[in-house]
C-alpha cells in the first residue's frame, strides 16, 4: 500500500547556503518540472537496476597496439575473477574458463597474482599468462597467440607449481627477463598452524623455453623452480621491486601489531645468480622501521635505476626518490595521499612516462586527482594537475606498444559514468614527451571516449545502462537522473573536523515543491578506507527519489593525511564521525 513520506526534517548538520542553492538548481532542463516533495519523487532507477549482476573492471593492460588484456571480477559466474584480451578488431577471448579464478589469498585479502609474459622473444607473438587459482592457490599458465592483433589459440590452463603445495600462496609476483626468475611475495602454511611470509625468487627459465615452442595445454609443462628466500624474517613481505641492471632487489615488511598503514620497512637486498642458484648477499634497512611511525610502500625502480617509493613521513604519502648518502628528494608536493592503504598486495598508484616523468594517482577529499611530474630526476620536480572528469581512477599506466609509440591506459569511474577502461596511442619519436604534452592539453575525458573526442578510445564497460534511454523518460538517459557529490567539512569529537561527500537531489522532470529533501547518512567499511566518487547505483536510487544523501568519511580514512588515520589518543579516530 502506498505511503506518504513523513514530513521533511532538518539535517544533522548545517548544509551552506551555497548547498541549498546548489540543491534547488540542481538538474535544472529545458521543459517544466513537477514540483513534487523531496523523497516522492518517481525514477527509473529502480530495485531491478540495483540488484543486476555488473561485472567489474580492475585492470587493463596494453599488450599491443589495440590489444588489451583486461581483468574482472564476474558475478554471475560465482564471483570468480577472469582475464581476457580484446583484439584490435573488438574481438575478446577468455584466457580460461570456468571454474578457473584468478585469486590469491596470500595475507588473506590478497590482491595482484597475474604476469603476462612475452615468450616469443620479445617479438609481440607469443604470451603466457601466469595466475594464481583461487581453489587451490597453485599457480597456473596459459599461451596464446596474437596474430594481426587478434588473440587465437588459447591453451588451456596447466599448473606450474606442484599440488603438493597447496598451502602455498603467491601474489604481488612478477617474471624478469634478465635473470630469468620469478619474484614473489610467498606465504606457506604449515600443518601446525604456523605461517611463514617472505619474498622469494624462483627460476622460471625453463617454463618459458617450454612455452616458447610447446603451448601450456599440451601437457609437460615444468614446474617452478626451488624457492630461495631474499627476505629478512618478518610477518609480513610485499611489494619487491628490481633494479633493471643489477641484482638488487628492494621490498616492504612489517610487523605486528602494526598494519601496513601504520609502519612498516624498506628493505634492500643484494644477490648473486651462481650455477643458477641465488646466493644473497647484503640486507639492509633503508627506510622506516625505526619506530617512529613512518609508513613506506610502493618501491618502483626509475629505468636509470633510481628507486623511487612512496612514504607518509610528511603526513600525507607523498613519492621520493632515493638518494645514497644524501637527503632523498620529495618528488610530488601537496595535501594529498599519492597512496593508497595496502589492504591488498601489488596496489600500484604511479607509473613512469619514460624517463623524465611519472603520473601519480592522488586522493584529496574523496576524490581522485592526476598529477603528472615532470623532471623527476632533477633536484626540483615540476608537477601540474591534469583536467579529469572521473571521480575515482583505479588504474593507469604508461606502456611501449610499438617503434615510437605509448599507450596510456586507465581505469576509471564517476557517480555519472559507469567503470571504464580507455586507451590513448601517441606516435612519434618523442612519444613520451608527447604523451606528457597530451596528458596537459587535453586530460582524462573518458565518459566521451569513442565519440571522436581527442584519442580516448574505450577499451571496456562495467554497463551501457547508465547512457541508455530510459523508458518512459523520452529525450532523457538514465545518468540525467545522477548526481555528483560536494565535499563537505563539519565539526567533530574533540575538536577535530570531519568529512563526507554530499549526494543532492536530482531529477530531470521532478523538483522540489520548496521543501528539504529528507537526508540519508552512510559510512564505508574499513577504517582506513574512504568514501569514494565513483559510479554507485545504490546512491542514485534515493538521490533521483529526492533524498539527500552524506556519504562519511569518519576518522581515520585515506586522503586527509597520517594525523586523520592516527588521531591523538581520545581523539575518536578510526570510527569516530
């Protein structure tokens, strides 16, 4: 039975009045709008759309020009996380099927466990994938062809490590060309409960050879080679990074009770190849693990062998660069996190444009902002935020596709525009200059890639629904009933300030008949975790109603700096609004 909504209330906290006349503005079009009381109003977005199975876009590689590899988490096949390539000609292909996942559970909540692997010699033929199967955590590989831009000859997968061990877990890996081994973080459960993690390297050289003329489902695939450890003992290892030219390798630990957002180590190892064979050498601490509170991540060695890596020792995780018995250079400048908390392993939030810049994905009250940084082996880098109209990048890269071209590639989504990823080719002989040129003048317009906007081509989509018709709705599409969030400040516990983005109403044919809109209060999970401008249906079903709605980012979450993660004592962080 129908019911009228209850009277309007006042919200909890003080909206401005630049708010209010935002509110009454908002999704203003051409032709006359019902007036109707906030929280009544009709829209199509429904329960239907809420509970329709989307998959979900987390990576997108550049394999070659116009080939992409591309993975999602599938809902409706079990959840299970799958890996395809699209073709230049539009074409994808599954590299496994069913019931094949590619999850790790090293750390328990996981995080990257798949390296694609070039196995015809650099010659863009021939590829492996190799990934970690959530069923039995062993690590499996699959060969494909890429002929003419087009993916053919999918092996089936064939397991390289032994079940044997099947305790054992992997994520966070990569293969090296150079040594020909593969680089881990490496956690082994015992029978009597006792868990070990460490970084280790295994040869790999002779399952790439095998790949290279044998296709991995044709049976007699070898199995990875004896594990040797590279890590001090701690409870924690991720993150190892290589230097391009020597046998130094650099990794993060910690310890409990610490998480890795509150410290952690970086560790710098030395090694030498004998006989095959990895004999370790010097292992040193180089940054943190001093108990003074500093939390590093994210070690990324510069093609010059110049190790850069993120640390929040200024407050908010800015990126250095490592400079042996010198004071190491801060390379990125501002109130923001250019970082993200390692709930999971191999999160990577900058990537190198050749050699003289990098594109840094930061997080500034709720929001993701690009940075790019030019001149980041000088003593005084420049850094000029790019034009993007997507409220929360998950991904970018900067990958040679070719002689003389790069593909930047992201991962991204907004409260209007469902996840996409997109690809942009520069050609030239400079294309990385050119790129960074590109990155200036014209930014990350995604919701227009493929309608001839710049060189943004779309690559992949969570959901067309979102730029459809709605039915009923003539002249209008569903995201004409989105909104998008304002950052609000308001006064908290102990005299701190707290945060939340500020969903006002939207609809193109209802407005309001003078009221206040009825307001819904949400909190993320995980304390160190943030509210998100991001594509969010379950927002936008009260919002095109009429609902206000205040997404909060309590104490303790990502983007307001280490003091909004550690609070004084008392102070109400970590749960504390």
């Amino acid at each position: 039975p129908h019911h009228s909504p209850p009277p309007p209330r006042a919200p909890p906290f003080h909206i401005s009045s630049g708010s209010i006349h935002q509110y009454q503005q908002c999704g203003r079009m051409a032709g006359a709008k019902a007036k109707a009381v906030p929280g009544a109003w009709k829209s199509p977005v429904g329960a239907d759309l809420l509970t329709k199975k989307f998959n979900v876009i987390s990576s997108c590689k550049a394999l070659a020009e116009g080939v992409h590899a591309i993975t999602e988490l599938r809902p409706a096949e079990a959840g299970r996380v799958c890996v395809y390539v699209r073709g230049a000609d539009g074409v994808c292909s599954d590299l496994f099927p069913p019931p094949f996942n590619a999850r790790t559970r090293v750390h328990e909540y996981g995080g990257a466990c798949t390296e694609i692997i070039d196995v015809s010699k650099e010659k863009k033929e021939k590829f492996a994938l190799i990934f970690s199967n959530f069923s039995d955590q062993r690590l499996y590989a699959v060969t494909f062809h890429l002929r003419d831009g087009r993916c053919e000859d999918v092996s089936q997968p064939a397991a390289i490590t032994s079940a044997d061990n099947s305790s054992d877990r992997y994520g966070s890996f990569f293969f090296d060309t150079r040594t020909g081994f593969l680089f881990s973080a490496f956690e082994r459960h015992s029978q009597d409960g006792k868990v070990e993690n460490s970084i280790i390297a295994a040869d790999m050289k002779h399952i790439v050879a095998h790949l290279d003329v044998n296709e991995a489902g044709g049976g007699g695939v070898p199995t990875l080679g004896e594990h040797y450890t590279l890590s001090l003992p701690s409870d924690f290892a991720t993150s190892p990074a290589l230097h391009p030219t020597s046998n130094t390798l650099v990794y993060i630990s910690w310890d409990h009770p610490n998480m890795p957002w509150d410290e952690t180590r970086m560790v710098e190892v030395e090694f030498e190849l004998k006989e095959g064979r990895v004999v370790v050498g010097r292992q040193e601490v180089i940054r943190g693990g001093d108990g003074k509170g500093e939390a590093v991540k994210q070690p990324r060695f510069h093609p010059s062998g110049a190790l850069f890596f993120v640390t929040d020792k200024s407050s908010f995780w800015q990126i250095y660069r490592r400079e042996e018995g010198k004071e190491d250079v801060r390379v990125t400048q501002g109130d923001f996190d250019a970082a993200s908390p390692s709930w999971t392993v191999g999160t990577s939030n900058y990537s190198f444009i050749g050699d003289d810049a990098l594109l840094c994905r930061a997080t500034m009250q709720a929001r993701t902002h690009l940075i790019l940084v030019e001149g980041v082996m000088s003593d005084a880098p420049t850094q000029t935020e790019l034009a993007c109209e997507m409220g929360d990048v998950m991904e970018m890269e900067c990958a040679r596709v070719g002689e003389g071209k790069v593909a930047l590639t992201f991962v991204a989504s907004s409260p209007a525009i469902a996840i996409t990823a997109a690809t942009a080719v520069i050609e030239g002989e400079e294309a990385e200059s050119q790129a960074c040129a590109y990155l200036k003048e014209v930014g990350v317009q995604l919701s227009q890639a493929g309608e001839g906007a710049g060189k943004w081509e779309e690559v992949a989509r969570q959901t067309d629904l979102d730029r459809q018709e709605v039915e009923g709705y003539e002249g209008y599409r569903l995201n004409d009933f989105f909104t998008s969030p304002t950052h609000i400040t308001y006064p908290s516990a102990g005299g701190r300030q707290s945060h939340a983005l500020l969903y006002l109403p939207q609809s193109p044919v209802y407005e309001s008949d003078g009221s206040l809109p009825p307001l819904l209060v949400k909190s993320h999970g995980g304390p160190t975790s943030n509210a998100a401008s991001r594509f969010n249906l379950s927002i936008q079903f009260w919002t095109s109603r009429g609902f206000a709605v205040a997404d909060v980012n309590y104490g303790g979450g990502t983007g307001y700096g280490r003091g909004d993660r550690h609070p004084p004592q008392g102070g109400g962080g970590g749960g504390g609004g």
